[in-house]
C-alpha cells in the first residue's frame, strides 16, 4: 500500500500544470486582451498536446514498458512546464508552450494506469481510483498555489512555482519504480501496432467503454477548464473584485478539487462491490444534472455555488477510475496501452474541443448583451449536450454478455 500511495504523490505533483492556466485566466485575459475563445483555446492547446502524448506513450509503452516510458516522458514534462512558466508572454506563445507542455505530461498518466494495473491485480478498482484521485489532488495543489501566491507576486511567479512541482513528480515516481520490472507483453508473429490497434476496434464492449469515457471527458476536461473563471465572476458578482475574486475563484475551486479526490476513490470502491456499469450510470446522470443547471445559479449565494460545485467534481470525476478498470477487465494485456491510447484520443480530443466551444458561446452571449445568467447558462449547457451520449454507451455495454466480466460479475 505505501508504494501505490507514493506513486500517487508522484502523479499529484505532476497534474499541479493542468490547472496552471485556468488559476490566472481571469487576470490574462486582462492584461493580455484575450477574448474567452482565445482563453478556451489555450487550454484546449494543453488537451491536445495530452491526447497525443497519451496516443503515442500507449503503443509505446506496449513496445518498449510502460515504466521506461513513464521516466523518460516525465523529464520531458519537468522541462516544458518550467519553459512555459518563463516564457509564455501572450496568446501565441501560450497556445504553443501550454500545447507543448500538455504534450510531454501523459507519460504521468497512461502508462502509470498499466503500472498500477499490473502491481495491483487485487481491487484494482480501489487503486484506479485512488491514482486518478491523486490527479485531482495535484489539480488542487496547483489551484492552492495560484490563489497564495498572485495576490503577492503576481501571475508568473505562480506559473514558476507551480512547474517545480513535476520536478518533484519526478524524484518520487522514480523511487517508487526502483523495484517495479519494465514488462514488455510480446504479440504473436506478424502483429504489429497497427494489428494492436485493430483488435482494439474489433472488441466491442471495450469499444463501448471508450465511447463511454469520451463524452465523460467532454464534460469533464470541460468544468475543469472554466470552473476557476465561474467562480471569480460569481465572485465579481457579489462585489469581490480583481485580484482577489481571481484568487477566490482559485482557492474555491481547489476546495471542489479536494472533494473529488475523495469522489474518485469512492466511485472505484463502490465499483469494486455494486458493478462498473451501475456506479457509472450513476455518476454519470448526477453530473449532467449539474452541468445543464450550474451555469443558471451565477447571483445565488456563494455557500450554494461552491456546495454544486463539489457534488459536480465529485460525480464529474467519480466514475474516472470505473472507465479506466473497466476498459482493463475488457481488454486482452496485449492491446492494453492500444486501448488506452485509442481512448486518450477520443477522449483528450473531445475535451480539447469543448472548453473551445465553450468560450465561444460566452462571447457569443456577451456580444449579444444577454444576462449573466444566460450567458453562463447556456455555456456549461453546452457541456451536457456534449456529454448526453456516455450514459448511453455504459448502458449498452451493462446489457452485454461481455459485460460478466466486470468486477467479478457485478457489471
């Protein structure tokens, strides 16, 4: 147990980046004249440089094991994130260093979950959950750090000092793999990746999961982008202004972060004794639930906001750690990192688009001079819409013979 826990805090410190940009958004889009679709671009520049990362480090972690991989790639990371915190100085440069640095940190992540599910063969729901719990730890971490340190030094000194923490990532991930075998599952003659890939395509219900995780990621990578920026205009809102509603907006969010770590484990747990298909349905109908009426409580009480906001991370991220044992339990060992990149591709793709989309229905809203509530409203719909069809994909992989497999026959 303590090697997994470890291995977590290494994860945690490498995920601080993700929130790194959606902390100062607010305040950039000031000083550097940004419009919200600018702002949702570069975030969706990170996604994008993730899901390809996550595309190319699964087949490579197929070919060449996933712990080689996951040391390599994360010097990469320590190293981009550090040139992103010194260097980025307008929309350009920020869409491209964001881009870059998303594109070097999946190697936390893919190959870290064939780690876990190759050290864990016991509950592996419980150890998903609690690797993926600690990516929302490290998301509060980095929301934490913003808040403290722009009221005092600004914006760059908190990008500087939320891209020391991968270098931290880094020290610990590779004490916690220092007894962890670099396995290589060989294929039979003749396949290749391409072969890899085709079987992952031809197996239906596994299939099914990642269509399933795909609109979970819209959703998700959606409220994760733009969850900091609602609450400092909520913020704004009720007469906090600058500054400190930016670091407001920050160190509330990173509350609702703090609450989903708890979320994750407890989805991988309840999936472990109920049934995947069954827990994620549920978390899954709850989130969207909130992303069709969040956006309309812009102007409610602050209490009532952040008290939505931790039951939308909670249930937007509880079935996370679901997805990824679900798609293990249906996916030969072979063609796992095959899966996992084919997912990271739809998924990560998907949620590079909607914080995109997203910005572009709030400034569509805005030139139009519609209310706060509208503007917002129709915004976070945007997410639900994106997300409608996951619920769908889970329930048709539940009523699969397929489906037997999953937690021991639970579905």
């Amino acid at each position: 147990m303590f090697w997994l826990l470890e291995f977590c805090a290494a994860r945690a410190a490498f995920a601080t980046m993700f929130t790194a940009w959606s902390a100062v958004l607010p305040l950039l889009r000031t000083d550097w004249q940004l419009s919200a679709w600018q702002a949702g671009m570069v975030q969706s520049g990170y996604h994008v440089g993730f899901l390809i990362s996550l595309f190319s480090v699964g087949f490579l972690s197929d070919r060449f094991g996933a712990r080689r991989i996951y040391l390599v790639t994360g010097v990469a990371a320590v190293t981009s994130g550090l040139l992103f915190a010194f260097f980025a100085d307008g929309f350009v440069s920020a869409l491209l260093l964001y881009g870059l640095t998303g594109l070097c940190s999946g190697g936390s992540y893919t190959p870290g979950l064939a780690i876990v599910a190759q050290r864990m063969k016991q509950r592996q729901g419980m150890a998903l959950g609690y690797y993926l719990a600690a990516a929302s730890l490290g998301y509060a971490i980095g929301l934490l750090i913003a808040s403290a340190v722009i009221p005092i030094a600004g914006w760059r000194a908190g990008f500087i000092v939320t891209a020391c923490f991968p270098a931290l990532g880094m020290v610990l991930g590779w004490h916690a793999l220092r007894q962890v075998p670099n396995v290589v599952h060989s294929l039979p003659d003749g396949h290749s990746t391409r072969s890899r890939l085709v079987e992952v395509v031809r197996n239906k219900p596994a299939m099914l999961s990642i269509w399933g995780y795909t609109f979970h990621a819209w959703e998700l990578l959606g409220l994760w982008a733009w969850l900091p920026a609602f609450l400092a205009a909520a913020s704004v809102a009720g007469g906090t202004g600058g500054t400190q509603a930016v670091s407001v907006g920050a160190t509330l969010t990173a509350l609702t972060y703090l609450a989903a770590v708890v979320g994750s484990v407890i989805g991988g747990s309840l999936s472990d004794r109920f049934g995947r298909t069954a827990v994620t349905l549920a978390m899954a109908l709850c989130s969207l639930l909130c992303s069709f009426s969040f956006g309309w409580m812009i102007g409610l009480p602050m209490a009532l906001l952040v008290l939505v906001a931790v039951f939308y991370n909670v249930t937007g991220v509880g079935d996370s750690s679901i997805h990824s044992t679900t798609l293990t339990e249906l996916t030969d060992p072979r063609y796992l990192g095959a899966a996992y990149s084919l997912r990271s591709l739809l998924g990560f793709g998907a949620g590079a688009i909607s914080p995109w989309v997203f910005g572009l229905v709030l400034d569509w809203g805005r030139a139009g001079a519609l209310p706060d509530h509208v503007v917002w409203g129709l915004a976070w719909t945007t997410l639900g819409i994106g997300g409608l069809l996951g619920p769908v994909a889970i329930w048709r992989l539940r009523n699969m013979p397929e489906a037997a497999r999953l937690a021991g026959g639970k579905r």
